[in-house]
C-alpha cells in the first residue's frame, strides 16, 4: 500500500507585504492576475491527476497556504476545490487546512468554508498589541483579531489554530503574558508561537530583547500553554489533545507531498518522466520558480513539470534533512529510520546527553528543552560529526528510505 501523500497548494497574494515577511508572497488587487492563478493552478491539478490515480496515490492531507489564501472570493475557492475532487482522491478522514488573515474573515465566508471540504482554518494573530501589529505591518488590529477569532469560535464548525509571534522588537516578558491570556479568550485546538527572525531589510533594524529574555520568554509560553491544556509537539507548536496539524507533521516526520503554485517546494516519492513514475530511494525534490510568470509559462507543460522541477535527492540530502526536520519534534528521530540509511549515533547521543542537549528514549532521540534555542547550531554539529557516515552512505546503493521506495 502506499503511502499517502500531503498537497500543498500556494496562494501567493496578500493585502499588502508585511515588513517581517520573507515568503514568496505579493500584494495584489488586480483581479486578472489573481483569474490567472486560479486557472494555472486547475490546469496543473489536471496535469498532475492521471499520474498520481496510474501511481494508485490517495492524500491525507491538504494545505492552503500563503500569500492570504482567504483573500480569494468563495466562488475562486470553489473552482479550485471543484478541480480537486475532479482530479485527486482523497481519504475519508483527509485534513483540509486554510490559511487565513482576520481582516478577511466573515460570516459570508466561514459559512462557505463549513460546507466545503475544509475542516481546519489556521489564522494569523501574531499579536494582540497595537503598538506590534503597526510595526509588523498587519492589517488587522487587536479589535479586528479578536471579533474574527470570537466568530470563528461562534460559528466555524471545524477545527482551527492561530499563530502568535514572540521576541517582537521592545517586547517584554509581561507583554507576551498578556498576548496569551487574551489568547485563552477563544478555544483553538492549537496554537503556533513563533520567534520574530529578522531577515527582511525593513526588520534589520528592529530591537530585540537579548538571548537570556527571549529564552524567558519561550520557557514562560511553553508553562503557560501546558497549564492550558496545550502539549507541546514541535518547537513552535502546541495542541490540545490529537489536534496537531497532520499536514506539517508531513514536513516535520520528512513524508512525501506534492506541492502546487509559484514557489511551491514539494517532495515526492518518485522519479518521474513522460511515461511514468519510479520510485526513488531517497526521494525526490520538487522546486518550482518563484516567479509566478515563469511558473505561468512552464508549470503546466509536461516537459518542462519533470525536467525543471524535479531534482532527485542524494543520500546526504536526505539524512540531514531528516534530522533537521525529526529534531524539531517533542518525539524526536527515530533510530529505526537513521539505521535503515546506514546512520548510527549512539556515541553523539551519549555526549549530548551528558551537555543536557538530547535525551534518549526507547528506540529514538529528541532534543532536551534547553537545546531547542541553539538547534540550528546543534544541528550542523551534529552534521560535522556524521560526515564520515554520509560519505560511506553515498556509496552504498542498498540504503534507502521505504517511504519514498
């Protein structure tokens, strides 16, 4: 049997381009350009539906993400789920997720959502502050956050998460209290709480607190989520209990997902070529252009979808990107699935155990709460030391992953 596969699918436009944001996404009100999408995208749901019913391939899960997918009228919505369900088959318990900015949610729009296929909606807060939301340059108020949130607790039938952001510029440990316990006002089943990165030019500038406050800070929201019934899976993720989002677990646990629109990264379980599908041990990288032009122009043809598009994955591209992504997880790296590629690491987990930086459980590893603030660090040593490890694995085709065979 095979297994199931995510869809990712990219709405790049927004209402205006936030000055934290360094996702390929565009503010964009005219209509034609926005028509265009919603046509290139059906034509390459349609492109990619017979190979994936050939491949006998179902999803579990799919993701609109951003860009402001709510920015698309209902009626927009409707014509690329109707291409969907056209095109793809989809388990009957397959979580449908949308991203959505509060400025756009209505009760027009949520009472189309609840009887279309979307189940989860994942709303973007990023604070209850004025001050905040002025420099991040968000639409939405603190006023406007909270009446979305309040309809949405009212009226979404479904399940839903907000996103709220830490290590905001002069942000200090009270200010980020008071954003969660106005948070605790609406019943998510999960939050996302994510540490400011300034990377954009206009966020260079910014101030924020040193390392010490911001490790205060993210010790304070774990305890206090964890009081509020919210476990803690993933470094920036918490939940109420068995609502993760099944859809980043995919990211997270290094599963295979098919990814759609400018920009859109996905990773598949197969070669591809003109004729077929083949299975790849390692699977196989799926980058489309950045330009939505460039994606207009070649996202749709045959040719120019698997020669371009896809780039099949080495043995080392797949071992770091497994530990980069299983690290980030409360349940950690599965010994198992490092032993099937020819990795082994019980003398790293040892000498990091005894640092306080992993902790070792049955059959796998995880990071240790106060390794979770230097894991990009972490990682790349932990990288360091398998390089021996990774050069024997290149040379050993008998290694693969069964997801991806």
């Amino acid at each position: 049997m095979s297994h199931p596969l995510g869809l990712y699918i990219h709405v790049p436009f927004c209402q205006h381009k936030c000055g934290y944001c360094d996702f390929n996404s565009w503010a964009e009100e005219d209509s034609q350009v926005i028509q265009q999408w919603i046509d290139c995208i059906t034509e390459q749901i349609a492109f990619w539906g017979p190979y994936l019913k050939k491949d006998k391939r179902v999803f579990d899960s799919v993701f609109f993400g951003g860009g402001t997918p709510n920015i698309l009228k209902n009626d927009q919505l409707q014509l690329v789920f109707t291409a969907l369900q056209k095109h793809f088959s989809f388990t009957s318990k397959c979580e449908w997720s949308i991203e959505a900015n509060p400025e756009f949610i209505n009760k027009t729009q949520i009472d189309f959502l609840n009887s279309s296929p979307v189940n989860r909606l994942s709303i973007g807060i990023q604070s209850f502050q004025n001050k905040q939301l002025q420099r991040l340059e968000r639409k939405a108020d603190r006023l406007q956050n909270q009446k979305a949130l309040g309809l949405v607790s009212e009226s979404w039938e479904g399940d839903f998460s907000f996103d709220l952001m830490y290590a905001l510029p002069e942000q200090n440990v009270e200010a980020l209290l008071e954003d969660l316990e106005l948070a605790m006002d609406f019943p998510a089943d999960h939050i996302s709480l994510y540490q400011l990165t300034l990377t954009t030019l206009k966020s260079q500038n910014w101030q924020q607190g040193d390392e010490k406050t911001r490790l205060q800070m993210h010790n304070l929201a774990e305890e206090f989520l964890a009081q509020e019934g919210y476990a803690k899976y993933e470094v920036s993720n918490f939940c109420k209990a068995n609502k993760e989002s099944q859809h980043n677990l995919k990211y997270w646990q290094l599963q295979p997902f098919l990814a759609l629109g400018p920009g859109a990264r996905g990773l598949l379980p197969w070669q591809a070529n003109a004729s077929d599908l083949r299975p790849s041990r390692f699977g196989v990288h799926q980058n489309q252009p950045n330009s939505f032009n460039l994606w207009k122009e070649g996202a749709t043809k045959l040719s120019y979808e698997f020669d371009k598009f896809l780039r099949p994955r080495s043995h080392s591209d797949h071992v770091k990107e497994l530990l980069m992504m299983n690290m980030r997880l409360k349940s950690g790296v599965a010994l198992n699935r490092l032993s099937a590629l020819g990795i082994q690491v019980d003398e790293i987990i040892l000498d990091y155990q005894a640092l306080g930086y992993l902790r070792r459980e049955p059959g796998r590893f995880a990071l240790s709460q106060r390794a979770e603030v230097i894991l990009d660090t972490l990682i790349l040593q932990i990288f360091d030391r398998l390089q021996p490890q990774l050069q024997k694995g290149a040379l050993d085709s008998s290694l693969y992953d069964p997801i991806f065979a």
